[in-house]
C-alpha cells in the first residue's frame, strides 16, 4: 500500500480486516464467506482510492480479480 501512497490508511484497514485471518495467517473460512470478504475489501480499498487520490475507480476490478484467481 506504501508503494500505492496508500500508507495513511493502513492502519486504519488492518484493524477493519481483524478478525478475518488466523493467527497462522491463514483465511477464516469458518467466520466470514471468502465473496463477502473480497466485496467488503473492495469497499474499503474504493474508500481509500477516493480519500487518497480522489479517485474509487481505482479499485474497480479488484473483486473480479481475487474471485477469479483465488475461489478455485
């Protein structure tokens, strides 16, 4: 996110995404459904493009991308 200029907003979404991972890092499959998270991840990341580069467009893509790479 640094490397975006996203920085700001890290900590700030690192607690928004608390709970949705293990402690060995691993996905909570068991707590929230893989779409839901990625929809509200996208949610977040449009927030940020918005407040950051004035911009949600940014983000556009991001669901599509993960479901389609990551939901077998």
């Amino acid at each position: 996110m640094g490397q975006l200029g996203l920085g700001r907003q890290f900590g700030r979404l690192a607690l928004q995404l608390d709970g949705a991972f293990r402690a060995d890092g691993v996905f909570a499959h068991d707590r929230l459904r893989f779409v839901d998270f990625v929809d509200d991840v996208e949610d977040m990341l449009e927030d940020v493009a918005w407040q950051e580069q004035g911009n949600k467009e940014a983000a556009d893509g991001f669901e599509e991308y993960m479901l389609r790479h990551y939901s077998g």
